[in-house]
C-alpha cells in the first residue's frame, strides 16, 4: 500500500485446530526469532517479512507467509544548484535553470520543482515547473531581480529543499559616452602618454561596470595601439605612445555585459619627440619563469640610428636603474629596482631616450608570471597497502600548483625488492589543481611500489611521492575440507564443535563462514556466521542437521563452499511433556474427559489410570478422549492421567496430571467481577454448574470491612441469579453468595467477591515545572518542551480504604485530554506547551487530570510563561572614559547599554573581554562602570543580556586605544652651535593608535633620562587626536664646550593606556655640540659657463658662481649659512 516513512509496527496472527506450538519470523535475509509479540521494522527499503506457525502436533507451516513492505525515512539529498550562477547579471530574458540530480537511495525520485519569484519570501511566482528528471529549464522574464530554488521530492513524499539563489536580468543597453579630452579636431599633444576623458554615463538598473577604450592610428580600430578597459572616466596609458595621429572612441558596459554604442571617433596628433616603436620581451614572450633572473629582448624603429639611445629599466614603474646605452638585450633580476621574489605576475618596464641629455622618453613593459613552487601530488587509488582482486589497475592521484600546472606526469612501478622498475612512463593528465589524473595498467598478482612526479607551466619538476604499496591477489580461495562432526555422524551433544582445514592463500584467508541448515538446500538456515579460525562452537536443539564452510580472502576473493555434510543431535526421549486433563480444569462431576498432551520429538504415546497398565501405542496426537477411573455418588476424589510417548530412536519419557472428581453440591460462581465503584448500590449476579430445576434456592451475604463478628445473616433470594445491594457504606465489602440443591440438608458451593466503595476524588494534586526562572512568582521557559513533576493522592480523609489512582490526562485547554498511564507519583514526564492549541508565545496553562479506580477525579492547573525570542538591538556604547588621560590613572570605563525584548523583558546581563569568560549575571541596566582585567592588548568588550525566559543574546564594542610615540628629533637651528647660543630641541609625538589623548607630558633630559637630576624641563600637551602629529619645543644654552645626548620621554608614568605596535614608547635622544664662535669669509668670486670663464653670457646660458670660502677660527665641524647677492 505504498510507502511508509517511519518504522511499522508488525502484528502476527495464527489459527490451529491443534492449537499452535510456536510463532517464528525473519526480516529479509535474518535468523529466524520466535514471536512474543509485536515487534517493529526499521529496515529502509523494499524489506520482505517472513512469518511461519508450528502448532502442538510439531507440524510447521508451509509455505511460509510474507509481506513485502517499503519504508523510506530519509529525505532524498538536496539538489545543487548548477545554472545560472548566483547573485549575477546576464542580458538576456531567457534563463536556462540547471541543477545535478539528488539522489534517493530507497523509494527513488519522484520529482523535482523549480519556483522563480520576485519575493525572497516565496509568497507568490513568477514561474514555476514541475519534472521527473533534472533537466534543463527554460523561462522567459523580464527585467528585474529574482530568487529560484528547487525542491526534490521522492516517492515516499519525503522532500529536501536546495539553497535560494538570486538572477538578475537587465537587457538594456548603455547609453551613448560623450567624450570630453582630448577635444575636437585634431589638436597636438606633446605628452606622449596622455589622459582621455569622457562624461560618465547613468544605467538605472545594472549600472555601469566599465568603459572600454580604443586609440588607434588606423580609421577601422582594427589594430588599436591603446586598448583598455576603466571603471572610472578616465584612462592613461601605461606604455608611451609614438608620434603618430591617432583616433579614439569609448564605450560603456554594464554589469549585465550590454555593451552600450561607441561614442563619436575624435583625432589628435601626437608630437613628444621620443623613439618610437619600442617593445619589450621577457625569455622571448613566454608565460611563466622558475627563476628571478631572466632575459630582456629590446627593439626599436630604426635601430641602426640608435647609437645613442639610452635605456633604464624598473620592477615596478618607479624605482628606476640608471640610464645605460641602448642594448637589444639584457639580462634582469626580477628582484631588483622595485621588485622582489614573491610569486605571481610580474611586470618590467623599460624606457628609451635619444639621448642621455633629453628628458622625453618612449615606455614599454611586459608580463610573466613567477613560479617558484613545486607543484604537489597527493596518491589516491589503489590504496596504500590495501589487497585489491582485480589485475587493471587504474591508477589515480590528484595534483596542485599555486598557478598552473602542465599536465605532464611521470608514473614509475617497481618491483617488491624496490631494485628494477617494472614499469614507467609520461602521462598526460589535468591541469585544473585538484582534479584526479589517471593511469591505467595492468599487472599480474603481487606486490609492486608506484610513485609519481609532475610539472609546472614553469617547466618546474616536483620529488617524486613517497612510494605506495600496492598488492594483487584475483585468485579464489581454495575449498575447506571438512573434519568435524564427521558426516552422517549422531551425537548426544548440544554443544558442537566444527572444525576444518586451515587455507593458505596469497593474500591470506581473512575469514570463514560456517552455515547450518535444517535442509540440504540451506533455505532453513539456523545460524550463519563468520569466524577468523578454523573452528568454531554453536549450541543446538535436538534435530538433522547440515553444514558447510567457505572462506574469503583480503583482497575480497569468495571461494567456493565446501561438501555439506549432515548430522543428527539426540540428547533422550521426547522433552517438555505437558499432559491436561479438560483445558487445565481442576475439578469434574463426571469420568469422561478429554486430553491435551503436548511433547517435542514424539512420535507415538499410550496412556494408564495407574502408571502400571497402559494402553496401546498410538501416533501421536494432542488432543485425546479418556475415561477416569469410577467414582461413587456423592464421594469427591483426585483421580490421575499418566501420558507417555516415545521418538523415532524408541526412546520414552512420561507425565502425569490429575483432577477433583466432584459429585457433591453445585457450585456457585458469581459472575460480577470484584472492583471499586464510587456509588453505595450494585447488582451482583451468578451463574450454578447444576441445572435451575435441581436448585432449591440461592442465599447471599455482604460483610463490610468494620465489622468484625463473622458473617451477616443470609438473605433468600429464591431462584433469582441476582441480587441488588444498596446503602452500603464508604469502604471494604465481601459479598458471598450460595446454592442449595434439592434434598439437601444446607446450601453449599459459596463464591465471593470483594467491592469497594470509593466516593471521594484524588487530592492534592500539584504540576511543578523543571528547569525554568521564576522572576517575582512568575514562571518562564523558552522552550516548548518541558519537563514537570506531577504529585497527587487518592483522598483518605473519610475512610482508610480507597480504591487508588488509576489513570492521569494532560491538557493544554482543557478541552484535547492525553491519556497516560499510572505508574506512581511524584513522576516527572516531558511536555510540549503547544500540543492541541495556537504555538505562539505567551502564557501557558498545563491541566492535570487524575481518575482513580472508582471512577472519581479531580482537575488541577498551573500556568507558564513561554518566550522563545531572544533580546534584539543590543547596543554598547561608552560614555565617559579616563583611560587616555596623562594624569588620570583609572581602569574604569562608563557604559551605555540598550536592548529591547518584547516578550519576558530583560532580566539580566554580564561581561567579557575575549567572549568566551563571562562575568557575574547582574540586573540589567542602562548604564554600568566597567572595570577591565586586561589592558595589554586592543580592548573589545561583549556585552550578553538574557530575558526572565533565558534567552540570551551577545553583541560586542571594539575601544580604539591612543598610541604615542616620538618620531622626531631635531635642532634648531642645528646640532651644532656656538656656546652662548640658545638652541630650539624640537620634539614631534605622533599618535598612531586609534583614540585621541590628553593631557601627555613630555620630558627633556641631559644624558641619563633616569637621573632626575639631568632633568632640563617638560612641555604639557593638552590633546593630540589619533593619526595626528603635535611638535613641542624646549629651549636650552650653555657657556661650556662639549657634547652630549638630549633624552626626550613621553608618558613616563604610563597613565595613557597604549598599543605599542612595536615603537619604543618610552624616550629617544639625538646628540647636540656647543663649540667656540667661528671665523670664516669669503675670499674669491668667479663666473664660468659649461666650465669656461665667458667673455660675456648669452640668454638662458647656466652660469656657475664660484665662491672661495677660508676660515681663519678654530678647527670645527658646523654648519654655515652663504648668501649669493646678484
């Protein structure tokens, strides 16, 4: 009927006219289990149930039932979304949706169902498509945003849901660029790398992505000489452009890829005077180079007049070697002049001038990528050191290179003793990093190594992979030969041991298996089991049996099965002899009965009324009429059965059972079952074994459990079977009731009851809820599912018998009751709040139903609070902090805190500095003093709020921590200077950190900075913000000659909470000298252009001006100052 998709629930049904022995059933291809009742199926698939019956007569059903069942709980996987990529534009209006299959490994795909709308929420559709197959879909849209996504459904109905995606379609091209430099005409332009611009261009949906740009001195821009692609307006090429005419044009394209049309073509000339014609190659045009250093190939136009040519050369457009004379070709280091070792693209530029003495020059540049890395190979099939059964080997591996790889692969095979190759050879594999390469070959059983090495697109081979071992065996293992228990042999042994001959094999037998049937053909299978020896013990029952071995190597090669030889288990005569006399009755008025006997491996049985004299043998049966020994009227006396059968080997065993023959008075039983009741009134009736017309009359009697004198008197009640007590009282009552048969002296063959009168309800009933916050005697939980104590009595204030508790209910409305059964309280059970009614927040009520065994109950309720959002718009922001202040030291920071929760409300709220150790929980407030443990690094603290249902939520606050540093020293107006001289120590403190300070001190100090004494003075800084610089100057002169250090400290007490970032916070010093005044003049003027005293200067002729200078002072060292007055 279809299939389920949850575990079923499996009952067994049997009808035997002999009644049945035995129920047995297997699921699929298991060991048969006997049926206690019900049990379960949680195999997923096409499973099929066996059943089977064997009834007292040990005749077993045939054929067996079934049932085929289909079960399938798991949903299938969830479908990858191929095409169209995510989050992209594309110009056109029909989208082709692509995704990989999913895949059901039980009741199969049933469909899949593509959904396109414009609502990320699904709530309505532009397009939707249901299919049996993953296959590409087609849809027609219009311009806009859209989400899609699939959904896969199986046969069972299970279903998965892939990711959402997003396509966005703009099929409307941008509009026209308007050029701007150069400007109309044909204008001449000396530099000869120009910047071109135009008006951006507006796209209202997809925007503009880019503009393309072509200059060309052909009127066709066939082959452009500048050819780029901005985002910007503007473009200035990066290679120099020669003295030609030259026509450009731009156009826009948008992020959807319409490429708008080309703007108006403008013309400008060229005019710089450099060389023309440049070009540059690295390792003659190739790709990729493993080294640093490589081989530049240069030219030019007209190379035979470019004598005097001059070239430099740069890794990076600006650090530039020196000019050196032209040269078609050069060796570089790729490290030099701007450039370093690291891998990737690398560009070197080139410049040409005619001369060493004109400043215009020609540029050029090209590309190569530097690979400098092994590429890496990682082995994946066959395994290492795993046995495989098969002789083609493909061999498979997958490689990775941080750029490219070649795809040339070199295998080798070895032989076990690693000293000769068997096998090596080229391989042409993938180039795509990751992707296996394969290798297929193949090798007789045995035990080889194989490795493998690769390339790079640099031409760079990698080691050799450490070797694997790789081990064949494709032959079968060989047939056991059986030894133990011999074939056709008996035994009187439960416990069997079989044995058998132990294999060898290349790989090596890895296990046996043992099966035994009841049949030759092993479709009745006892027991089949796997066992790493060659021997192995089982316990049996009693029959025929037959057994067989195989065994199963490492490599996973099945051998054949053994012989099957049989055997025979015997352990006595027939066993679990059962004899019943009338179904098990007890007593009889009559010697005719009838037997049930019941026996296993019977084959014959006799009977005896003594155990002395039997009767003849007979087949066995189960079912058997018999008659007692004689017994008189009136008398009452146990009479026996002796049952004994005998096995097919004529072994026997016997039984005996007896019965009460009774031809006494009738017997009386009353038919109302004892039970409490919560009414003071009942009918009790009954039912004689005697015929009506033989009965004289019945009596009956009550006694109430506060008497304690014996009986009440007897109540006459006739012929009548029932009686109708009333007004009995709260409590324990015995009812009896009897017969008299005609002729009789008495009545006789009482029968009692019991009834208990139970009029109160239970008490006390109490629902506790577990694990939940109480917040001014309110409960809160923020989950569904809970867990409650229940307590409750049955009540005892009237009378000390009281018939119990039977039963209990849940209800969350009092309206959908749930039964559950008692067990005894306290008891604690899980629930779930929103069973039966609206799941939302809010307030809760649990109903607490309890019913005793009268019949009486009574209700409780307690309610809950359920809140399952946590808080929201957590903010964390500082107030006030003196962590920067020069001359405040604190560890104290004023917050201000917000949250807001609209269920529960805010309850409470810790701290942490590193999210992970948490603070006190405290009452939730606006505003808190934080005090931090840790100030040695960049401060981030999290702030965790938690409602009064114990939802919590985090957010955190990063505080940007000042950073001051000295960067500068200098003198003013130097470091040397004459004695007397009031000298300027100009000091600059940067704050490089991320908060502003205050209040900073900074410290000047001759020599030693930690002798007070050499103290010179401090300047106080009131603020300097981050990313500035602030210069504070102090002044100082002396009459002495000499030298000496100058320390400057900032933050010397360390009051300003600081990041060092690896700069010396703490001081900095410079040398300064004062020496004697100085005497120095002029001597000698002169005049001379390129070198020669002129007889006069012509217009912008360079004129040198000569001044001799001698100093009649001392012999020092200062800086001076010469003026040149014209």
């Amino acid at each position: 009927k279809g299939w389920y998709i949850s575990d079923i629930i499996v009952n067994l049904t049997v009808v035997d006219l002999s009644n049945v022995s035995k129920i047995e059933y297997r699921i699929g291809d298991g060991i048969w289990q006997n049926y206690t009742g019900e049990f379960s199926c949680s195999v997923e698939g096409n499973t099929t149930i066996y059943a089977r019956a064997t009834d007292n007569a040990g005749n077993l059903e045939s054929p067996w039932k079934y049932k085929f069942v289909l079960i399938d709980k798991t949903n299938p996987t969830t479908p990858n979304l191929l095409a169209p990529e995510n989050n992209t534009w594309t110009n056109n209006s029909i989208i082709f949706f692509d995704w990989s299959d999913s895949f059901d490994q039980h009741s199969g795909i049933a469909n899949y169902t593509l959904q396109v709308s414009k609502d990320e929420s699904f709530s309505y559709f532009n397009y939707t498509a249901t299919v049996t197959v993953s296959e590409k879909l087609s849809a027609s849209l219009a311009d806009g945003i859209y989400y899609w996504r699939v959904i896969v459904k199986d046969n069972a109905s299970n279903n998965n849901i892939s990711d959402v995606r997003i396509i966005k379609i703009d099929t409307v091209k941008p509009g026209i660029v308007t050029l701007t430099y150069p400007g109309t005409g044909v204008p001449e332009i000396a530099d000869n790398t120009p910047t071109f611009e135009w008006e951006e261009v507006i796209d209202s949906l997809s925007e503009v992505a880019y503009y393309e740009i072509q200059v060309d001195n052909n009127s066709d821009f066939s082959s452009p000489e500048y050819w780029d692609n901005s985002t910007t307006n503007t473009s200035t090429p990066t290679q120099t452009l020669d003295d030609k005419i030259y026509r450009w044009r731009v156009r826009a394209i948008d992020n959807a890829k319409n490429k708008g049309d080309w703007s108006e073509v403008r013309g400008f000339e060229i005019k710089s005077g450099a060389p023309t014609g440049l070009m540059l190659k690295i390792n003659n045009d190739a790709s990729y180079t493993n080294s640093t250093t490589v081989t530049l190939s240069i030219s030019v136009d007209n190379p035979t007049g470019s004598l005097d040519y001059v070239l430099n050369f740069s890794n990076d457009g600006n650090t530039w070697s020196g000019w050196e004379p032209y040269n078609e070709s050069r060796d570089w280091d790729l490290t030099a002049y701007g450039g370093n070792s690291t891998e990737g693209e690398k560009t070197v530029y080139v410049r040409c001038k005619k001369s060493p003495d004109v400043t215009v020059f020609a540029q050029s540049d090209d590309n190569i990528i530097l690979d400098l890395t092994l590429p890496n190979i990682t082995l994946q099939l066959p395994l290492d050191n795993v046995w495989v059964n098969y002789s083609g080997i493909e061999f498979k591996w997958k490689a990775w290179d941080n750029f490219l790889l070649s795809g040339s692969y070199w295998i080798q095979i070895w032989n076990y003793d690693k000293n000769e190759i068997i096998h090596e050879s080229s391989v042409a594999g993938s180039t795509a990093n990751n992707e296996t390469s394969t290798y297929p070959y193949s090798l007789s059983d045995g035990k080889y190594y194989w490795r493998v090495k690769a390339s790079d697109k640099s031409g760079t081979w990698c080691d050799f992979t450490n070797y694997w071992l790789l081990k064949i065996d494709t032959e079968n293992p060989g047939i056991p030969g059986l030894i133990s228990p011999m074939n056709n042999s008996e035994t009187d042994k439960n416990v069997v041991t079989f044995s058998w001959e132990n294999l060898t094999d290349l790989s090596g037998v890895v296990y046996y298996t043992l099966q035994i049937s009841r049949n030759p053909e092993f479709s009745d299978l006892i027991c089949s089991v796997d066992t790493v020896i060659n021997k192995t013990t089982q316990t049996l029952p009693e029959a025929t049996y037959w057994w067989r071995v195989r065994a199963t190597d490492n490599a996973g090669n099945v051998g054949d099965w053994s012989s099957k030889w049989r055997f025979i288990i015997f352990t006595g005569g027939p066993t679990n002899l059962q004899i019943l006399i009338n179904a098990g009755a007890t007593e009889t008025n009559n010697e005719s009965v009838y037997l049930i006997v019941y026996a296993i491996n019977a084959t014959q049985m006799c009977f005896s009324n003594d155990g002395n004299t039997w009767s003849a043998w007979e087949n066995y049966n189960t079912i058997r009429a018999w008659t007692l020994e004689i017994v008189e009227f009136g008398n009452k006396t146990n009479k026996a059965v002796y049952f004994k059968c005998r096995n097919e080997y004529k072994e026997s065993t016997s039984v005996n059972d007896s019965i009460l023959v009774n031809k006494k008075p009738p017997i009386i039983t009353i038919t109302t079952p004892s039970q409490a009741i919560n009414v003071s009134y009942i009918i009790i009736e009954w039912k004689c074994d005697e015929p009506l017309e033989t009965i004289e009359y019945f009596e009956v009697c009550s006694i109430s459990s506060e008497y304690s004198d014996g009986l009440k008197e007897w109540i006459n009640v006739g012929k009548n079977n029932s009686y109708y007590f009333t007004n009995l009282e709260e409590g324990y009552h015995v009812i009896y009731a009897r017969g008299k048969r005609l002729g009789a002296d008495e009545a006789g063959g009482a029968h009692s009851i019991y009834i208990l009168i139970d009029s109160l309800p239970p008490a006390n009933l109490q629902i506790t809820f577990l694990d939940t916050s109480v917040v001014n005697g309110i409960e809160y939980t923020n989950s569904t599912i809970i867990n409650i104590t229940l307590n409750g009595k049955d009540d005892t204030s009237f009378t000390k018998f009281v018939s119990g508790i039977e039963k209990f209910y849940l209800s969350n409305d009092n309206v959908h009751w749930h039964l559950y059964d008692y067990t005894g309280f306290p008891l604690t059970i899980t629930w779930n709040l929103t069973k039966d009614v609206t799941d939302g927040d809010g307030s809760k009520t649990v109903y607490f139903k309890v019913v005793d065994k009268g019949g009486n109950w009574n209700i409780t309720s307690s309610s809950i609070f359920l809140d399952r959002k946590k808080p929201i718009n957590l903010e964390i922001n500082m107030v006030h902090c003196d962590l920067f202040d020069g001359n405040v030291n604190t560890t104290s920071i004023t917050l201000s805190l917000s949250a807001y929760d609209d269920g529960s409300g805010l309850w409470q709220m810790s701290f942490s500095e590193n999210g992970t150790e948490w603070g006190a929980w405290i009452p939730y407030n606006q505003s808190y003093i934080y005090t931090f443990i840790n100030l040695t690094s960049q401060i981030k603290i999290y702030f965790r709020v938690k409602d009064r249902a114990g939802n919590e939520n985090i957010t955190s606050f990063e505080i940007g921590l000042p950073d001051l540093s000295i960067t500068h020293i200098s003198f003013e107006p130097s470091d040397t200077i004459p004695i007397g001289t009031t000298i300027l120590i100009n000091v600059t403190i940067s704050n490089t950190g991320e908060n502003d300070a205050v209040n900073i001190t900074v410290w000047f100090y001759k020599y030693d900075p930690t002798n007070p004494e050499n103290e010179l003075g401090y300047k106080l800084i009131s603020f300097i913000g981050k990313g500035e610089n602030v210069t504070v100057s102090l002044g100082y002169s002396q009459w002495e000659t000499g030298s000496f250090p100058i320390w400057v400290w900032v933050d010397r007490e360390n009051k300003i909470v600081e990041i060092k970032e690896g700069k010396d916070n703490n001081s900095l010093s410079k040398t300064i000298y004062f020496v004697s005044s100085l005497d120095i003049l002029p001597t000698n003027i002169t005049f001379s252009v390129n070198g020669v005293e002129p007889s006069y200067i012509f217009e912008d002729n360079t004129v040198t001006i000569t001044a001799e200078i001698i100093n009649l002072g001392g012999n020092i060292k200062i800086p001076f100052w010469v003026e040149f007055w014209f």
